[in-house]
C-alpha cells in the first residue's frame, strides 16, 4: 500500500487542494530558515480548517521539526493541533 505524505503546506486552501487530491498526510514545517515554516498559530488555522472541512477525511496532520527538544515539539504539537511529528536532524 502506498500513503502519500505532501509538506510544506501553508495556507487551508493548498492543504484542501492535496487533501482533495489523496494525500494520505500532510507535512506542515516548523524549521524557521525554511521559507514554509510555519508559527504555531498559523498552523492551527490550518489544522482546524481542515478538520471542519474534511471531518473525518482529514489527512493525518505532520509537524516536521528539525532539532528541537520534546517539550518545544510536544507544545508546538498541542498549539498547532497536529496529530503527529517528523523529526529531522
């Protein structure tokens, strides 16, 4: 089976578009030198946006972190609303 996981999402209407194209999860980037790195906020916007559009079709929601502690991730986690983190570095 293939699951398909698109990052560097950053607006509910780019993540609605992957989402209606059969992304299996969506990657939403914390890495701030990145130019999609997103604030937690931001990222919540997003992340509730989708499970009210989508409800139980929503993606699974990815966090992609490089090199932060447990407990940054586990905060930006819980602010953000993402199901899950990828961990780099």
């Amino acid at each position: 089976m293939t699951v398909i996981k698109i990052c560097g999402v950053t607006s509910l209407d780019d993540a609605l578009l992957c989402a209606e194209a059969g992304a299996d999860m969506l990657g939403l980037n914390f890495y701030p030198p990145s130019p999609r790195s997103l604030t937690p906020d931001a990222a919540r916007q997003i992340t509730d946006g989708l499970r009210q559009a989508l409800g139980e079709d929503c993606p699974v929601l990815v966090g992609v972190f490089v090199n932060l502690s447990v407990s940054e991730i586990t905060r930006i986690r819980q602010i953000g609303g993402l199901d899950a983190a990828q961990l780099s570095g």
